[in-house]
C-alpha cells in the first residue's frame, strides 16, 4: 500500500479552489471529469506520486444512479479534507482483506489515465470515512506525474479516529508521513510544505 492523492471535498469546484488556494498560496491545474461519478476535480502535485485533489459534483453532468463517491451527494459546508486514497499493486486482494463496506472493484478512465477503485454502494467508506477509498492505476500514466511540480509536500497527514488502533490494525500502510490517532470524532488533516511556508488542510 502506497499513499495516492488526498480529496478536499466541496459544494462547487469554484468554491474547493480559492479555499485551497487562499491556505497554500498556490494555484491548482486543471483535473477533468468523471462521467461515471458526475463530479470533476482540479490538482495539485505533492511530489512523486502524490497529489491533492479538490473534487465536488459536476453541474454538467448526469446525475449517477448510484450514490456518488466522497459523500459529495450529502455534502454541505465549507471545503474540507474529506478522503484518502491509497494505491495497491492488486485491487481484488486489497478489498477482500479491508474491512466489510471498502466496496467493490470498479473500472474507472479520464482521458487515456485508467484505474480502478472500490466504490461503496452508499459512498460511504469504513471507519465512519476514515479508512482510505483503495485504487489501482493501470499502466505507468499517474496524475501526479502530469502536474506541474510547484514545491508542495505532504509532511504529515493526521488521521483521527474513536477506534484509533482498530484502524491502524486494517490498514498495513508504512508510511512514516501518516498517522491515525485517537480522538472522540473522525477527522483528516494534512500538514503541507509551500514555498510559503507549512500550511494546514482539515
């Protein structure tokens, strides 16, 4: 397992945009659309192989028959960090082994970049959100490695959960960079490098 890309969630793309870029003084790259989901999203690159995207419901697009991922359909509030994503080299066995609720494996493209995800039946994901959504990318295309690198690093990202060491016993993450704390609500916050200075995403 290998840290991905974290989600800031928000009501309209517009509004996930200048809240991240008021906190990091950086502007983010253009992402895409995803029609299976109806959501689109814009990037910023963490450095190789990591990335942050601000992600909320496409206004464009057809409404899914299928609850979409994030919780974005029951999202309200300010922009915050609402997911983290982890790679593994084999989606099938990374599901069986996660806790019941990871979802089922789903095929999923943007563009020529194609990877598939355990996507909840109710967009809900265990460990009341903070167990990370599972990817798998296909070929060597990674967004990351498309992002213009602008100085940006992860140094830590928090994550706090009631059932603390049940979470860290399901996920076999070694990542010095993350840590899952005890806390009495489910909570995510990323300590970010700028070339401005640290910055603070929750």
């Amino acid at each position: 397992m290998e840290l991905d890309h974290i989600a800031i969630a928000a009501r309209t793309l517009e509004e996930g945009t200048r809240a991240v870029e008021e906190v990091l003084g950086i502007s983010l790259a253009p992402g895409g659309r995803h029609p299976l989901m109806g959501t689109h999203n814009r990037l910023l690159s963490l450095g190789p192989g990591l990335y942050l995207e601000v992600i909320a419901i496409d206004p464009e697009a057809a409404k899914p028959a299928h609850p979409r991922w994030f919780r974005l359909d029951e999202f309200d509030g300010p922009p915050r960090l609402a997911n983290w994503v982890v790679r593994v080299p084999d989606l099938d066995a990374a599901l069986a082994a996660a806790p019941k609720g990871a979802g089922r494996p789903v095929a999923l493209e943007r563009g020529d970049l194609r990877w598939r995800m355990g996507v909840t039946e109710t967009g809900r994901l265990p460990f009341d959100d903070a167990f990370p959504a599972l990817i798998e990318w296909e070929g060597e295309a990674h967004p990351s490695a498309r992002l213009p690198d602008v100085g940006c690093r992860l140094t830590r990202l928090t994550v706090t959960h009631p059932r603390a060491e049940a979470l860290r016993a399901a996920l076999p993450l070694a990542d010095t960079r993350v840590s899952i704390v005890p806390g009495p609500d489910a909570a995510l916050m990323a300590e970010i490098a700028t070339p401005l200075g640290p910055r603070l995403l929750a």
